[in-house]
C-alpha cells in the first residue's frame, strides 16, 4: 500500500486549496533612497530598477503603491559627500531627505506606513555604523547619535523606526529618547538578527556607506551563529521592540524560523538584501532563470519560514505582474 500525496496537485485549483501560505500585498514593505532637490530620479548603477528619488518623484511612487495594496515603506537617506561627517550628525538633521520625505508622505497619504533606517553609515566620513576611535567602532558612545536620529523621524511624523546599527542597547536608548520626548507611540523595528553579510555590497555602492577601513563583523552577527539570534531578539524585545527582523533572508530562513516559533506573537520582518535582489536580476538577464516566478518562490519561501513583513525592492513590480496575473 503507498499513499497518494499527487493528489494534491492535480490542478491549479486542487494545488490552491491546498496551499499552507499565501502572498498579500499588505505583506510587503518597499525600501526607498531618498535624496535632497526636486524632480531627481536616477537609476542606482548597482541596483537594476532601483532609483534615487527626491520627494516629490518618491510621493508619485508610493501612490502607485497605496494603488497596489502596499502599505508600508522603510526610507533610507542618501546625502552628498560635503554632509558626510566623522559622527554623521546629518543624520538628525531637521532638513534630511528622509525627515523631509516622512512628512510628506504622512501628509499626502496618511494610512501609509512610514518606517526609517536608523543607522549614521550613510552620513559618516568613514562608513562605519558608529563613532569611531583608533579604527575600533565605539559602542556605547554612538547611542546618543541613534536615538537623535530616531527622535529626528518620530518629530517629522514617522510610525515606526528601525535601527540597524547592531549597536549594543541602541533599542533602549531610542526607546528612552523618544518617551522622553511624549513619541510614546512611535514604534521601534529593530534589525534584531542582522548579519556581517557580502550580500549588501550594492547596497553599500548606494548610499555611499562601504566602510574606508575595516568590516562589520564587530558589531554584526556571525553568519555561524544560530542560537544567538534568539538572543539578540530577546534583547531587543525587553529594551522595547515590537517588531523584529532577519537579513539577510534568503540564507537564513531558519533563524526566521527559529525566530518565529520562539517569538509568534512579534511580527517578523525578513529582508530580501541588495545582494540577493540582485542575483535574481543577473541570473534572469543571462537567461537562467525567470525574474518573477523566481521571485515568488523566494517569498513564499519567506512565508513559509514563518517572516510576516518582506522588505524588498522588487515589491512593487512583483505585486504589480501579480494582479495583472490575478494571483494576489
Ligand atoms: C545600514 C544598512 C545596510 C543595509 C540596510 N541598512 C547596510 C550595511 O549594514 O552595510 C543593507 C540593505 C541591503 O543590502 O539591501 N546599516
């Protein structure tokens, strides 16, 4: 006697009852660049498809994504050389690009959902994401410039920001910061499980942040390490987070994994990273493989690990093929 699993894929239909995940729009978080000026809109040479954007070309963006169904955005702030300092104090700066950006898009689209990058990389002279001393990367003494960061978005009218320093007790001193300030209501997404990872070199080229000496593997995780991501975590959760995250995502879905059943009640982001989007586009443009059904697989394989938010930068042109195809 053997069992008859086939049976579950015989049509389209049956394969559909049958699916244990499934994709929304709504799962998606677009990752924006944003820069200062106006009507600037320049394709990233080491991301395909990816574009500076100055805020008034940003908010015709993301209302075709408040169209699609996507509601929610992380922005990350690209800024010319002369701002870039040895403690990125730019980076708090009342005019920035993305305190600019935040509160334009609360004003024009109010039911999106605005998350920052909080990390000093894209305005340090050295590209590290803290103070430096002696070519060592200070811990406790970068906090202070997060938080301010931090506290900058919260006052331009951001719902959620999200550190990615893997500055030890950033969490607790944003959270601080900005109850300090009444912005009790500002919520805090940490990249909890972030590591030292080569899959972030377009990124770099991007905002301009790959650091001048050096590498990250001081304060990002070991991509060894498993169990101490749970750590990390619970960390971030008892210092304030309410939402946590993996990235890369692709080679660790089971820390996403790990993550989601130690933690089932936070949501859980998973990042898609520069360096993974763009293998998939590479590997399409050679012909091995086809971009879109590529795409879907790797996030349902996001779903599956059990991560609720993909950061992605192919979130809008996937969703867009996806209902023309009346998938999503
Ligand atoms: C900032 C930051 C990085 C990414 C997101 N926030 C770069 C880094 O840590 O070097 C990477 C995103 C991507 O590769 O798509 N610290």
């Amino acid at each position: 006697m053997f069992r008859r699993l086939r049976e579950f894929r015989t049509t389209q239909t049956v394969r559909d009852t049958h699916s244990e995940v499934s994709l929304h729009p709504t799962d998606f978080i677009h990752p924006f660049f944003v820069v200062s000026g106006q009507g600037v809109r320049k394709e990233i040479g080491s991301l395909e498809g990816v574009y500076h954007l100055s805020v008034d070309e940003l908010l015709i963006d993301i209302a075709v994504l408040q169209e699609l169904g996507i509601d929610k955005v992380l922005l990350f702030g690209v800024v010319e050389e002369h701002l870039h300092s040895a403690e990125g104090g730019y980076s708090a700066d009342e005019n920035s690009p993305v305190v600019l950006a935040v509160a334009a898009i609360k004003k024009d689209f109010p039911k999106m959902t605005v998350m920052t990058d909080i990390c000093i990389c894209g305005y340090t002279d050295h590209g590290h994401c803290g103070f430096v001393q002696d070519e060592v990367v200070l811990n406790d003494e970068s906090l202070p410039a997060l938080a301010e960061m931090a506290l900058a978005h919260a006052r331009a009218g951001a719902d959620y920001v999200a550190p990615s320093a893997m500055m030890d007790g950033q969490v607790w001193a944003i959270r601080q910061l900005l109850d300090q300030h009444g912005f009790h209501a500002v919520r805090i997404m940490s990249y909890s499980a972030k590591y030292a990872s080569s899959f972030y070199g377009p990124f770099r080229d991007a905002v301009d942040s790959t650091p001048s000496f050096g590498d990250r593997k001081t304060y990002q995780m070991d991509f060894r390490n498993r169990s101490q991501a749970l750590w990390e975590v619970e960390a971030d959760l008892q210092e304030g987070a309410v939402a946590t995250m993996v990235k890369p995502a692709m080679c660790y879905l089971d820390i996403a994994s790990n993550i989601k059943r130690t933690y089932p009640q936070i949501p859980l982001a998973g990042y898609h990273v520069s360096g993974e989007y763009m293998l998939i586009k590479h590997a399409a443009k050679a012909g091995a493989i086809d971009e879109l059904k590529a795409l879907e697989e790797v996030f349902y394989s996001f779903k599956r690990a059990g991560i609720d938010w993909i950061i992605s930068y192919a979130a809008r042109s996937f969703v867009q093929s996806m209902s023309d195809a009346r998938v999503v």
